[in-house]
C-alpha cells in the first residue's frame, strides 16, 4: 500500500523546511493503527511520506525511488526490520534509519544501535517524540548529503583550479606586494582627487543654485548640508578601508599552529557582531559541528578578518528569510570551510561562473554595493573578497567563490558557495 501526500503549500514555504531533503519518508510498519498515527505525524511537521507493510515490499520499493530515511518497524511479516536494514545497507550505505520497537531493555538497544541506525523510538509511539525525532533526523539527512556534494565539488574544484593557481602564484611573485600595493594606493588617491569628491561637486552646484544671502550668511535647505554630511562619512569609510588594506599588504602574519577547534571558536563572536542585521533581514546562521579537530597554522587576528569578510559578503546579498550555512569537510590534505547563502535573485549572481579570476582584480563586485552595510565592510570599494585572497594566500592556503543549485531541498534555490581552503600540518 503507498499511499503519497505532498506537503502543503504553506509547510514548503516554511524557512525550516528549506533545511529538509526533497525525497519522502518511508514509513516500514505492517499494523494499521501505526500507520495512521506516523502518517498524520509526517503530515504534521510537513514532511511527504509512503508506506510499505513490509520489509520485502520496502526493498521493492527502495529499488525505484530514492527516500530521505526509512523508519522501520523490527517486528513485521515476511521481512523484518532487522532484514530489511541489513539487505538496503548492502544497497544505499548511507542510508538512514530510525527503528520502532515495543522491546525497553538495554542490551535489545544496544544491538538495534550496532546495526548503524540513526535513532530508534520505543512503542507505544508519543507523537511530540516522534515529531521532534523525525524534524532532527531529516535536518542530519539534509546536512550530510550538503556535505557529501560538498566534499565532490571541493575536490573537483581543487583539480580544475591547479592550472590557474599555476599561473596565478607564478604571476604574484613577480613584485607581488608591491603590485598589490600600487593598485590600492592608485584607489586611494583617485578617492581622494576625483571620484570621492564628484558628489560633493554636484551638490555644491545644487546649491549655488538655491542659496538665499541673509545678514552676511548664507542659508541652505538642512537636506543638502545633511546629504554633505552623509557623503563625507563614506568618504572616511572608505578611505578608512583603503588604509587598512594598505596596512594589511605590507603586514607580516604571525603564523601559529592552532586546533581547528579553536579557528571554529571564532564563529560565534562574527555571528554576534551581526546580530542586528541577521534579525532584520531574518536569517538564520547554522554553525557546524565537527567532532574531527587538526591542527592548522594561522595568523588568528588576520583569519578574523577573512571570516567577518565572507559573513559580509553572505549576509548582504542573502535573501530574507533565509538560511547562512557554514560547512567544514575535509578534502585531499585541507580543511575547508564553506559558507552557503541563498542569494538575491538578479542578473548579478550570473556573473559569478567567472568570478575566480577576477576576484584579485579591485573593483570587482559580484553585485552592486548596499549602502546600508558600508558601515560593517572593513574594506571599502569591494575590496573584501580581494583580501580575503590575499590573506589566504599568505596563510598557504586557497579562496574560491562559485554559484550552484541547491538540490537537496524541496524547492531547488541558487546559492552562493564561498570556500577557505588551509593546509593540514602533520
């Protein structure tokens, strides 16, 4: 008996729900009255869903269509639970179980556990349990196939990235800093003569023309000394920005061996400091939690800089109500940390496919800047991304940026995947 239900129309539109794999939940129960009472809760958290009432019908059906995780009854005909799990481990390794069992004794736990189930639930079911444990499950499922793509793109990526990092790192140490230098130094003073003064310019022009002379002074309208006023403090920003950046190139980093644990400790703070623009525009920050630690050689002050670049980034031109994913897998000898943001939708994302080769060029922008974020770039003129590469390179490690589909969820969204890629030390 399959009986399929799609999720309402309101549950998909849910922002947790975006959290969640497309394919349904296959319920593996034989008693009728377990069947309603699982399908009414996978109706009430949202979630699609068939049934199978047994194992053999399971592996059947296992065999045409791919599901989220396969929440199995152990006691059932033809084939049991315990069958069914070891015969579809054969096929799909990583799949994902949740056990029913009517049997509360330790030692019949520990063996359900050691068949390599997720999670396992004793009968009689409660339905507030079984919904927070399914809601948690299918979040693992989603978070492990986000990082198994990601593992598969970050390796692909290294590989086709070696010839232009070739020629990249023998292009850079030809003069490097010094090349870099020039070009920031060149920013500020265009800034300062010419670019940083042409809105200054023009309002002066405008008020020329509506100035009223009374009693030796001059009256304007508080609008255009306001608008002075705002302009000058981009100015200062801006060139605050450029200073740093002038500053950061000509830095030397104090490379230490550090834990990964302790790199990832830094996560909460930048999360913090974006408190107010992560409440206003209503995204969610999903840290990651990495049981594995190495050991990594960084300059910590200077890698604080690259996170809060790439949660600048991420943050300015994600969607509201959204979700800001942070990853971190392990690929070919690097730790890679990934940020994923759904991204505003417009022409500008387009421009991403060829963004790596530009991204050390200044003036680059992925999409045009967002006044209301000036005040969070430490970098002014879209310099952010071209220093997080930089200072990546001095940390021996690698920056990429690149467009994708997000496939893993019910409704397929463009995202924004920016990887810092450090070396492990042996």
């Amino acid at each position: 008996m399959v009986q399929p239900i799609e999720p309402t129309k309101n549950s998909v539109l849910k922002p947790e729900h975006l959290r969640r794999p497309k394919e349904p939940i296959l319920i593996i129960e034989d008693k009728k009255e377990n069947q309603v009472l699982l399908e009414g809760i996978c109706k009430k958290i949202g979630a699609a869903y068939e049934v199978a009432e047994n194992g053999e019908l399971a592996l059947e059906m296992a065999k045409k269509k791919q599901y989220s995780l396969y929440l199995v009854d152990l006691m059932m005909p033809v084939v049991d639970g315990k069958t069914f799990i070891a015969e579809q481990r054969k096929i799909e390794p990583r799949a994902v179980f949740i056990v029913q069992t009517a049997i509360d004794q330790t030692e019949e736990i520990i063996e359900i556990m050691k068949m390599g189930v997720y999670d396992y639930l004793i009968k009689p079911l409660h339905v507030e349990i079984v919904a927070d444990r399914l809601e948690k499950t299918l979040e693992y499922v989603y978070l492990k196939r986000m990082e198994a793509l990601l593992i598969d793109e970050e390796s692909k990526e290294l590989k086709s990235q070696l010839e232009w990092l070739n020629y990249k790192e023998s292009h850079r140490k030809t003069n490097e800093v010094n090349a870099e230098l020039n070009s920031i130094l060149n920013l500020k003073t265009t800034l300062m003569q010419g670019s940083g003064l042409g809105v200054l310019t023009s309002i002066i022009d405008s008020i020329e023309k509506i100035k009223k002379e009374e009693n030796g002074n001059y009256l304007i309208p508080k609008e255009y000394w306001d608008i002075i006023s705002e302009n000058q403090d981009h100015n200062k920003s801006m060139l605050k920005g450029l200073d740093l950046a002038v500053e950061t190139i000509q830095s030397h980093l104090k490379l230490q061996k550090v834990s990964s644990e302790t790199l990832l400790a830094i996560l909460p703070d930048i999360v913090k400091d974006f408190e107010n623009e992560l409440e206003e525009k209503e995204i969610k920050v999903n840290l990651p939690v990495v049981k594995q630690t190495v050991t990594l050689e960084v300059d910590l002050n200077y890698f604080k800089i690259i996170l809060h670049e790439i949660f600048t980034n991420g943050i300015k031109y994600s969607k509201t109500k959204s979700n800001f994913d942070i990853f971190v897998t392990f690929v070919d000898g690097y730790f890679c940390l990934s940020a994923k943001n759904n991204i505003i939708d417009d022409d500008y994302a387009k421009h991403l496919l060829h963004s790596e080769k530009k991204l050390v060029e200044p003036f680059y922008r992925i999409h045009p800047p967002v006044e209301s974020f000036y005040q969070k770039e430490k970098f002014s003129l879209g310099l952010g991304l071209t220093m997080v590469d930089f200072l990546l390179h001095k940390h021996n490690g690698m920056f990429f940026i690149r467009n994708a589909i997000d496939h893993t969820t019910e409704i397929k969204a463009s995202c924004v995947i920016a990887e810092v890629f450090l070396p492990i030390q042996t």
